[in-house]
C-alpha cells in the first residue's frame, strides 16, 4: 500500500514537471473545482498577442520577478496522413521559447526555429504516440501531415512524456507555431499565455505582479474584478491533496485488518505451541528456567514467524509491482528500501503484540503441574 500511495506521489510529480512548477499560466477560466463556472463564461478571451506585450513590458522593468512569457493556444484537431489519422489531437500554438517553460524534448528532429516561429512556417513537432499512429514504419522527419485541412511538415518528434494525472496522455500533442495556429484556425479555443517564473520560491510576489500587468493590459479599473484568472501547479496540489489521502486511508484500513487478521492467527498457532509443549516447559522449569527466558523464547518465536511472513510479502509485492512496471511502461512505482524495513518492522511488532498472551501464559505455567500435563 505504501508503494502504491508513493507512485500516485510519483506520477503527480512528473505530470506536474511537465506544466513548470515555475510557471504561471494566464487563462479565461480558473483551474480546480469551482462552484459555478458561470461567473467566468462571460470574460473576453485571452488573447495571444497579449504575451507579446507581457514581454515588452517585462523587458522595459528595472527588476522582475518574471522571466518570459509564451502564448500557447489550444484546439483539438484531427490528424491525418495517407490512409492514417487520428482524431482531437491537443493542437498547440506557440513560439520557440516555449521550451524555456517547459521540460519537453525532441527525441528525433528539433523544435520550433526562431525563423519558423516568426514566419508563420506551416511546420510541427509531433507527440511520440501521434508519430508512431501515422508513421508505424517509416521516418517522419520531412514528412507531411494535415491538421484539419492544411499541411504541415513535420520537423520533429517529442521524446516520450506519459499522462497527465491519468487524464490524457501528453505523446498525443501536436506543436505548431502560433502564427500558423492563428492563420488556420481562427477560434483560439483554451487560450493561455505561459509565464516563467525567475525564483519559484517567490511565487506569490510573480502572481500579483503578473495580475497588475495583465489588469493594465486588460485596461481594467481599480474597482473591477479581474476578467482572467492566473493559475499553477498548487491548484492541482490542492486537488490530489484529499484524493490522495481517502486512498491512504483505505490503504490502511485494509492493512490493518490484514494485520489483525493475521495476529490472530499467530496467537492461535502460539497458544497450540505452548500446549503441546507443555511438559517441555515444565521441564526447563524445573532446570532453573526462569520466566522471562519462556517469555523470550516464545516471542522470539511469533516474531520469527511474522518476519518471515513480512519478507515473502515483500518479495512477493516487489516482484508484481516489477512485472507490472515493465508491462506498462512509464507507471510511476518505485519500491522503496525504507518502506521494505518499515515493513518489516510492522511485521515485528505484530508478532510482539500477538505472540505475548502466549508466551505470558507460558512463561506463568506452574512447574510442577507442567510436569504433569498429558
């Protein structure tokens, strides 16, 4: 269970590296649950050029807390290729500094130039699962897809990036330059500007700061409410947060049951083991034994039983979660040593509390009337 909750820890991570945990992102509507969107439908759109002016103004301030801000648009497009396609594919639009806001890299070709990016080119880089749909055996590099109904050439491959939060996968993208986006497809669905952040320490200072340019260029009044909103990654912290811990919780439910059940189970089995050793008892009694020594032996006994129980659990959970990373590639599960030891040490003290009203018995049991037990 401990594996499994710091997988979801794992893969929360690396879907949330992939966003920037030093980027903000400027949007019409706020990210996480909200208890009506109805507030924020009737808002103007954010519009692309706006990250152009974000950055005038960043390069004209003495000190910032921001670095770069990058327009990424996005539309869910149909892909195709002689005979191949694949449908509402995440289509972005955005510039060649988009790689300074985010961790994605090209495992065959390049990104987007400052050239193409600038011009317009009808050129894109493909998500790997995209590439792998429409070029099942053949080189991509200076192939040419249609997006909708225009061409493309396809002048690169991302390396492979996984799922988002199990939501939808980030190798079924498609990146193209934004002029390009706003030249074939003129409704900027989920429009967003990304800002990087210079010191994600100061977060909160690059958010109110972000919101005064953007109030400025929005040309809001200081009595009117902000008609865009800036969200990051936290928002989805905050989310995950309560999910996280109801599985935790379940997880420990069912493990301590298990581990109830399975105390039982030794007491039992040490209580039989007391009373068929009975005369044993006696007998090492009556040699000078003293009870702490009948105490020790059966503990050490139902502790035995237990490790050795925690040891295949552990080998046994270690090799399916093994088998199961190498199934599926990308699942975020790391078998940790700590949680192996911790494991382990559960497993002692279980044997401790369940094996001790035996061996307290045993360590009691009068000599002489030991002695006599058939």
């Amino acid at each position: 269970m401990g594996t499994a909750v710091r997988g979801i820890d794992i893969g929360f991570d690396r879907s949330l590296a992939l966003l920037g945990d030093d980027v903000l992102y400027v949007t019409k509507y706020p990210w996480g649950p909200q208890d009506d969107f109805s507030l924020f439908r009737n808002r103007r759109k954010i519009s692309t050029d706006q990250a152009v002016q974000i950055n005038r103004i960043l390069a004209d301030l003495p000190s910032t807390q921001l670095e770069i801000a990058v327009p990424a648009p996005v539309i869910f497009k149909t892909i195709s290729r002689a005979g191949r396609k694949v449908e509402s594919v995440y289509t972005l639009g955005t510039t060649h500094d988009f790689t300074r806001t985010s961790s994605t890299e090209t495992t065959r070709g390049r990104f987007l130039s400052e050239n193409e990016s600038r011009g317009s080119a009808s050129v894109c880089v493909l998500g790997l699962d995209i590439a792998n749909a429409l070029f099942p055996s053949e080189n991509p590099l200076g192939q040419t897809v249609r997006i909708g109904s225009s061409q493309f050439r396809v002048i690169g491959v991302f390396a492979r990036q996984g799922t988002f939060l199990g939501l939808f996968s980030w190798d079924q993208q498609v990146v193209i330059p934004v002029g390009a986006f706003k030249k074939y497809f003129v409704a900027e669905e989920d429009a967003a500007i990304r800002v990087k952040v210079k010191d994600k320490l100061q977060m909160a200072e690059a958010k109110e700061e972000l919101t005064g340019i953007m109030r400025r260029l929005r040309g809001l009044l200081p009595e009117q409410r902000d008609d865009f909103s800036i969200n990051e990654t936290q928002a989805f912290r905050s989310t995950i947060g309560p999910i996280k811990t109801g599985i935790a919780l379940a997880g420990i439910f069912i493990t301590g049951l298990a581990l109830f059940v399975g105390a039982i189970g030794i007491m039992n089995v040490t209580f039989v083991s007391v009373k068929e050793r009975t005369r044993e008892i006696g007998t090492r009694k009556a040699l000078g034994a003293r009870r702490s020594s009948i105490l020790l032996q059966f503990l050490i006994e139902a502790v035995t039983i237990c490790v050795v129980g925690g040891a295949i659990g552990i080998v046994l959970s270690g090799s399916a979660f093994l088998i199961l990373a190498r199934a599926v590639p990308g699942l975020p599960v790391e078998f940790s040593p700590g949680l192996a030891l911790l494991a382990l040490i559960v497993s002692a003290l279980t044997g401790v509390v369940s094996g001790f009203a035996p061996a307290w018995s045993a360590s009691r049991l009068d000599p002489i009337e030991a002695l006599r037990y058939e």
